[in-house]
C-alpha cells in the first residue's frame, strides 16, 4: 500500500511541477515576443557621405494588428565623406512588419574627429526601409568648438545628408 501511494504522490508531483514548467516557458516566450529584438545593419551610400555602415537594435514590443509593430531602437553609425569621418549615435522610434517594410525615426548626437580636436554635432535622421533598400535622410547641426563649427558649415551646407543602401 505505501508503494502506491508512493506512486500516486510522486505521480501528481511529476505532473503539477511539468505544468509549471510549461508555465514558466509560456512566460519566458511571451517575455521575448514582447521584447521583440531585431538588428539594425546596414551598408549605404550618399551626398556628401560616400559611405555609411549602422549597426544597432529595434525592439518592436507594441503590436499593431496582426504583423506590425512598434517600438523604439537604439544605433552606432560610421560614416565617410570626402573629408571627414563620422561617428554617430541615435535613438528613436521604430515601426514595422518583419521583413517588409519599417521606419526609424529619432535623434543623436555626433561626433566628428579632426587635426586633434573633435566636432560636435546633434542630428534628426528618418530612415524607411522595404525589403532589403534603405532609404534614408539626416539633418545635422554642428555645436562645438567654434572652429570646426565654422569648418563643418563651409563643408556641409544646410546640414541635409542623403542616403540609400542595404539593410536588414
């Protein structure tokens, strides 16, 4: 008798501690469903910069209907133009549907290294993506110091950066 209801207890533990565990799964795949992280690379070219390279992340933790989503992301960009190099870093919000189409849009600050002292600038920057075509357009303002401020306003006019690409 003590053997079955052995059995019956270790019966019931087995099934109430495998319920919890599907449980804890089920919380820990609604968790990175909400989350929703996706990368940000891509490689792209443009007026005045030749070249550009993002990397960064999305998450897309608000859904919108049945395959869209919205959120916020966060990003590095390397950029080249005929005389300077770029370092940039954005964050801002994002909306999208897998692998079809998504925009970014948001603000940052960078940075702009020249003869041993260092530009800095503030920008807004809108990106859409469908596919894997990136199309996207900067607007940048320099801040300090007062010399290279006056060097990057020679250089750049306005202040528009144009520029298409590939991206994931």
């Amino acid at each position: 008798m003590k053997n079955r209801k052995f059995s019956l207890i270790f019966l019931f533990l087995t099934m109430l501690s495998s319920t919890t565990l599907f449980a804890e799964e089920s919380k820990l795949d609604k968790f990175l469903e909400a989350l929703f992280p996706w990368p940000i690379l891509s490689l792209e070219s443009g007026y005045p910069e030749f070249f550009s390279a993002d990397v960064g992340v999305e998450t897309l933790f608000i859904p919108i209907g049945n395959e869209t989503r919205a959120g916020t992301y966060v990003c590095y960009s390397y950029a080249r133009s005929k005389y300077d190099n770029f370092h940039r870093f954005s964050v801002g919000l994002a909306c999208g549907m897998m692998g079809l189409f998504d925009a970014h849009g948001g603000v940052g600050c960078g940075l702009m290294p020249k003869n041993h002292e260092v530009l800095h600038t503030v920008f807004g920057e809108f990106s859409a993506r469908m596919f894997l075509l990136e199309v996207k357009t900067i607007y940048e303002t320099p801040l300090k110091p007062s010399g290279l401020k006056e060097y990057y306003n020679n250089r750049y006019t306005e202040g528009f950066k144009f520029k298409i690409g590939l991206s994931i």
